[in-house]
C-alpha cells in the first residue's frame, strides 16, 4: 500500500438517501489506503441497514458502527476516532454525509497534512464560499459565531472554529486526549478547534464551498445554536490548565 492509511469518519442520522452517493464518490477518489467509516445512531429510516450493505460489498473498505439510540454528533465523532485509531489509521478525516463537503477536497486535505497537524475545510478564509442560497440573517449568524464570539471568549485563530470538515493526524489526536473531549453536540467542532490550539497544534485552513445539503433536513436547529454558544464560555473553563497527552 502506498501513502498514509485514511480513515474518513461520517456520523449518520437519517442519511439513507445520502450515504450510498457519498459512498461511490469517496471510493471514486482513487487514493490508496482510504477506508470509510459510518457511524449511525439507530436511525429510523435504515440508513443502518444500507450501510451494512455497503460494508458486506466494499470488505475491508467500508465499516460501520451502530449506537442504540441519536447520542449525539460529539460522542459519534469521538468514537468514530478511536476506531479509526484502533485501525492504525494515519490520517483521520471527518465530514458529513449530506454533501455539504465535497469529497473532492479529501486529495487536497491529504497532501496539505504532509506539513500540518490538522487541516481545516474553511468557509471563511480568502477563496471559500458559502451557499448562495443561505439568507443574510443565516450567513450573519455563521459569521459572527466563528469570526467575533468564539475568537473573542477562546482566543482561537482560526477564521472557521466550527468547521465540521478536517483532517487530523493520528498523532494530533492522540495529543489532545480524546477522553477529555466533553462536548456533544455541535460545540464538539469548537472544542476540537480549541484544545488544538492551545496545545500548540499546527493547523491550515483550506478554502472549500459549503454547499446546503441536497436531500434531507438539517440538524442544526435554533435550540443546537443556542447550547452552542452557551457551552462555548465552558471550554474555556474546561481547559484553562490543558496540557498534551
């Protein structure tokens, strides 16, 4: 095998219409060594049971995880990461499965972690987009989430804390200490982006367009926004004494 071994994690919850596309699409990449996980979290829809299929026809290459019940985008994520970690996987993507982020920027993140700890898809650094048919009062709420209030209460310099599409090291990963990671929601992304600052990461950011999904409905609701900036002030508490593992 050539290059790094890959392990691009997808937490999923009613993704059934999704999953099997994005499936194709990461396979279609042609880069030695990828591997796909899913993590589904019992969803009703059987978006479980599609991905079972798809594992038993890519052995090997496609694995899945099933939870009992929708825990949480946080806890999917980090026990996506200690599989892909148990597996020896090098590199660790994580993204969604609603096409939101292009599998076409994975080469990109790959060759960019060469030199970088973790590589962040960015929607707000010089050449990334957002949708065009996000509304102004949408775009401004992203906007000042990532670019004014976590920047001011964490002190972070990155322009996207809460993207949900990176590239992470094994050895980053391992240096954070997934079992102090708390968050479970949403704010998972701004704990992630924090502790990998604070504990002297070295992080890119790469421009990507941020498309709205094309089939299903979103999970980011008004009440996850509100935890969100909420729990926000309690990372900072958190891991004011953090330190790398």
């Amino acid at each position: 095998m050539n290059g790094p071994k890959i392990m691009v994690v997808i937490p999923s919850y009613n993704e059934a219409d999704n999953v099997p596309a994005m499936v194709g699409e990461l396979l279609s990449l042609d880069l030695p060594g990828l591997e796909i996980l899913i993590v589904d979290d019992n969803s009703p829809d059987g978006t479980g049971e599609i991905a079972d299929d798809l594992a038993e026809r890519h052995p090997g290459c496609v694995h899945v995880l099933h939870r009992s019940g929708k825990l949480g985008l946080g806890t999917a994520y980090v026990t996506g990461f200690r599989f892909a970690l148990e597996q020896a996987a090098d590199l660790i993507i994580q993204m969604d499965a609603d096409f939101s982020h292009s599998p076409a920027y994975i080469p990109q993140f790959v060759a960019a972690a060469k030199d970088h700890d973790v590589v962040v898809g960015s929607r707000y650094v010089a050449g990334g987009s957002l949708d065009e048919q996000w509304s102004w009062w949408r775009y401004f709420l992203s906007w000042w989430a990532n670019s004014v209030y976590t920047r001011l209460i964490l002190g972070v310099k990155v322009k996207d804390a809460t993207a949900g599409f990176k590239c992470w090291r094994r050895s980053t990963l391992e240096g954070i200490g997934l079992a102090r990671v708390r968050s479970n929601g949403y704010v998972f992304q701004v704990e992630m982006a924090y502790l990998t600052e604070k504990l002297g990461y070295r992080f890119l950011e790469i421009p990507i367009h941020f498309e709205d999904r094309r089939i299903g409905r979103s999970k980011m609701t008004v009440p996850v926004k509100i935890e969100a900036a909420l729990r926000t002030w309690q990372i900072r508490w958190r891991h004011r004494k953090a330190r790398r593992m």
